[in-house]
C-alpha cells in the first residue's frame, strides 16, 4: 500500500523572498505581497503581522491600507516562487524518489518503503518539518494512504502539531478526515458552500451519507428544473463523490513525479555529514553494491544510473552516467562516477545519498569467454566505450546503427553512443549482399567500359589512374526507394537523402533511377564497389548511363 506525504508551506511566498533578499521582509510591521488584477492591485500573501492585524489574502490594497496605514507591499514574483518551490521539491528527494510540486504553495513525496531508513513514518515527518523550519520555512506535513488524504490531513487538520498522520487503511483513512471540513476534499468554492448550505459541513457526514442521496440533496436546493440544471447537479454531486473516493482510496489517482521514476533506487544517510571527498566515495561504492545486488536479483542491468546528493544545506548534487551496454556491476558504475565525484562540493556536508537505476533492461546470461587476462572482450569494450561517452558528453559520441534501407547511404544511421539500436534481423527486407569495408560519400564518378547491355566493367578510370579489370562479380540491382517521394505533387521531384552522416551522398537527379553494382578487382588484388546507373539502350534514360565507385574492399 503506498503512503503519501503532503508538505503545505502555508508562509512560501514570503518566507522565499526572505530568504532570497534578506532583510526585504521586515519582522516588525505589516507586509503584504501585491499583484495588479482586473480588479485592481490586491494581496497575494500576507506576513505574520499583516495577518493580526486582520489583512487577508484577495484584500485589495486600497482597502487594506485603509485599515492598516503602517502597512508595507511588495510585488509578487510568482514565476520565481514556482521555480523555488520546484527546486525544494527536488530536494525532498532525499524523502522518496518520486514527488513534486502540489499548487502554488505545497509539495507531496510518495514515501512508500523509505519510513524504515528514518525509523519510522512518524520519525520521517518530525525530520522533514524539522529541517525545512531550519531553513526559515513554516510547513505542516500529513502523511495518508492517498493525495487526497494527505493534503487535507495537512491543510486542514485541527491540531498545533506540525505533523498529521492516518493509519494504514481506509476505515482509520476515513476516521482521521471524518472531522475536516468538507472543502479539505479540494472542491471548489461553491461546491463546498452548497454543502454546508445542506447540512453536510464534515467529511464524516458525507461518508455516512447514502450516494443516491447526495445527488438528491443537490436536487432539492437547485431552483432550477431544468434540463441543463439537472445535469449541473448531477455534474456538481459527481465531483464531490469522486474527491471523497480518491481521498478514501476507492479511485485512483494518478500523479506525474518530477522526473523520470527509477527502475531501481538505492539510498544510505549519515547522522554526521560527509565532508571529505575520500569518504564520499567509499559511501558511494557501498551504494553501488546494493544497487548492483538489488540489479541482479531482479535480473537487470541498468543503461543509464543517477546518483543524487542531497546537502546539508538544503541544495542537491548530481552526477549521472549513461551505459552503452546493460550491467550490473558496481566496479562499473564506480569507474564512470568516480572522476564526476572529484569534482563535487561537498559545501556543509552531505547527508543522504541516492544512487537510481533511472533505465534498466533485462540482463541475458551469456557465455563468459575468456580474453587477454581473463577479461570478457565484449564487456571490456562496453567499458571503454562507456567512460568514452560519459568524459567527453554522449553527444559527442556516437556509431551507425542499422536502418531498413536498400540504398547503400541510407542503410545506416548515426546514432548517440547509448541509446540502443534496433535489430538488424528484425528489418524488413532480405540481408543485403557483400559489402565494402568503405563507402565513398558521395560516390565518385568514374569512366568505364563494359559490354552491353548488363556486363561488368572491363576498364575503368578513377581520379586520373586507369584500372584493368581481370575478376568481376554482378550484378546486384538496386532499385529507387519510390515510395519516400510519395507526399510530393511532383512524383519526378525528389527529395533529399540523408546518408547519416549530416548530408546528401547522391546529386538529387540521380537518386530516382536504378542501380547495378558489381564488385571488380584489378590485377594486383585490389577490390572496387562501382555501380552503373540507369541502363543502355533505354529510351527514358536521359543519356548514356553513368558509372560511380561507391566503395573499397
């Protein structure tokens, strides 16, 4: 069963401008955070004075300084709010994996398996508050079995406490809200006054409530009769029973986490913070073991792990590295995050260490040939490639992966070093016959002389040097590929290729006619790719047909 923590900064936007611009919110006299409007410049937030004071948040500004003169405003900044709220939601991290934002002024962390490593849901919640109230910021935490629960647990929950907690369960789910005001259901404004306008002030009365009767009740108080009147009621009975169910957990509902949520994800914390760069990474090497064991137990290798570092401070590290071949082991992880944790600030000391296996795929047993020194070949070139890719940035890096192409150019693709690549013999089409080492891109023109109309080239000129043919073989045909120039009104108009390289290997006017290749070699055993394009003797031909060398054996 998951647990859901609702974080509820009900002071964020001022306690961010305070931390943010010390001294820009006085502790003594009323302050207000203002925005312009339709209706005029009115308060968005209010500090602790401004509220005894009796101003309130949708106040218009002239009217509160009407009531308090000594009152001080401020611009909002709510596009800066968000953006701090969304960086303190990642650091919440070290809470559970998957969390973010929760409106303008809250966060909820999915701390489903992580109570354990703080002793304790209750010891979790106290830590939480705790820490962010040593960074200057008034929060409330509830913890419930659903969103739902949580967030009213934390907003609305009649208790000094700072922290709320529901049992496990959905009757100790509903005996924990039964006493929170309806709109603790996230309803609207107007749904939650018709409510109470019925009698239905509490959760625990909707809950005791028959389901048929609620949509009656709505009934009863809507002057209108008609048929659009009836299907508002329906619509408004039909919300209020869908939020009680998705507090109550009765219906899903699904949440986007900030980020990608790991395959598999590793954590260790330190009641005294890691400082030296030493220590940081023998920490992190135990980390990599358990996600290593964790790996093999459910039969996977991770592509790409993250390791986060949550400070002391309230700020995060981070450092990810990206595999070109599944593994699971830590001596591999270690070798691409090692030289990325040398360069690391461990500014106050870090205090919680996150390793996520953020990609994973299913590790196939294989045979483990013995190499030079007892290496297995393929994963030591997976090594290599790996710490290639992670020094000097995987976009920098890269191979020619298979493309479903008949065109010799086209028959590939360049690809970043580590995203994977599809399977050659999963490609539609036969396997392509024998192929040089080396494509010449584009192919270069030559001169050739050859029996007509299908024989290979007897002679041939290439960049100035004349080559006497003595063995040949062909020839292989290889048609246009006409079905790429479909979507154009002009079908003898072709398009460009990309041969995966940045550019176009062939000249446009070319690219729609047939080819056959021939593999020729000379007398001292050299071996040429040449194709012949076009046909002899063919009356749309355009002229006699051209001779290009495509490659070198």
């Amino acid at each position: 069963m998951k647990r859901i923590v609702s974080v509820w900064l009900p002071q964020w936007p001022i306690e961010r401008l305070s931390r943010q611009r010390p001294g820009a919110v006085p502790d003594d006299k009323p302050f207000a955070l203002v925005t312009g409007g339709a209706q005029g410049i009115r308060i968005t937030a209010v500090n602790i004075r401004a509220a005894r004071e009796g101003l309130r948040v949708g106040m218009s500004l002239a009217d509160a300084r009407a009531a308090v003169p000594s009152l001080i405003s401020h611009p909002a900044e709510a596009e800066r709010d968000a953006q701090a709220l969304e960086r303190l939601a990642l650091w919440l991290g070290r809470y559970g994996p998957s969390r973010n934002v929760e409106g303008c002024d809250g966060v909820w962390i999915d701390t489903t398996g992580v109570a354990h490593l703080f002793s304790g849901e209750a010891a979790l919640l106290e830590n939480l508050v705790r820490r962010l109230s040593g960074f200057g910021i008034t929060a409330r935490a509830g913890l419930a079995d659903t969103p739902g629960a949580a967030y009213a647990l934390a907003r609305f929950a009649t208790t000094r406490r700072r922290t709320v907690m529901a049992p496990a369960g959905e009757a100790q789910t509903a005996a924990a809200l039964a006493g929170l005001p309806v709109a603790a259901l996230r309803l609207s404004q107007e749904t939650a006054v018709l409510l109470k306008r019925l009698g239905l002030a509490r959760i625990g009365q909707l809950v005791e409530l028959p389901r048929t009767s609620l949509e009656r009740r709505f009934s009863s108080e809507s002057s209108s009769r008609s048929r659009a009147g009836q299907a508002k009621t329906k619509a408004l009975a039909d919300a209020v029973l869908l939020r009680l169910d998705q507090a109550l957990g009765r219906q899903a509902e699904p949440r986007a986490a900030l980020g990608d949520p790991p395959v598999l994800s590793e954590r260790r914390s330190w009641g005294e913070p890691l400082i030296s760069s030493e220590a940081l990474v023998s920490e992190v090497g135990t980390l990599a073991g358990d996600l290593s064991r964790a790996l093999k137990a459910a039969g996977l290798g991770a592509r790409r792990i993250v390791l986060h570092l949550y400070r002391a401070d309230g700020t995060i590290a981070h450092a990810e590295a990206g595999l070109a071949r599944a593994s699971a082991e830590a001596t591999h992880f270690m070798q691409l995050l090692e030289s990325k944790l040398a360069v690391i600030d461990a500014g106050f000391g870090i205090d919680v260490a996150v390793l996520d296996a953020v990609l994973a795929e299913p590790l196939d047993a294989e045979q483990a040939t013995l190499g030079r020194g007892g290496a297995i070949p393929e994963q030591a070139i997976a090594a290599l490639v790996d710490r290639l890719a992670n020094r000097l940035g995987a976009k920098n890096v890269f191979r020619l992966a298979p493309r479903a192409s008949y065109l010799p150019e086209r028959a590939t693709v360049r690809t970043v070093l580590l995203a994977p690549i599809a399977d050659p013999a999963a490609m539609p089409g036969s396997p392509p016959g024998e192929r040089p080492f080396l494509l010449l891109s584009p192919p270069e023109p030559i001169s050739a002389m050859a029996e007509v109309p299908d024989g290979p080239p007897l002679r041939f000129t290439w960049r100035r040097v004349a080559y006497a043919v003595v063995k040949a073989a062909g020839p292989e045909r290889i048609a246009p590929e006409w079905w790429r120039h479909l979507a154009h009104p002009d079908a003898d108009a072709p398009t460009p290729a990309d041969d995966g390289l940045g550019g176009d290997t062939l000249d446009p006017a070319a690219r729609e006619k047939t080819r056959d290749y021939y593999v020729a070699e000379t007398s001292d055993g050299a071996r040429f790719w040449m194709y012949r394009e076009g046909f002899y003797g063919a009356a749309d031909a355009g002229g006699a047909p051209r001779w290009f060398l495509h490659g070198l054996f």
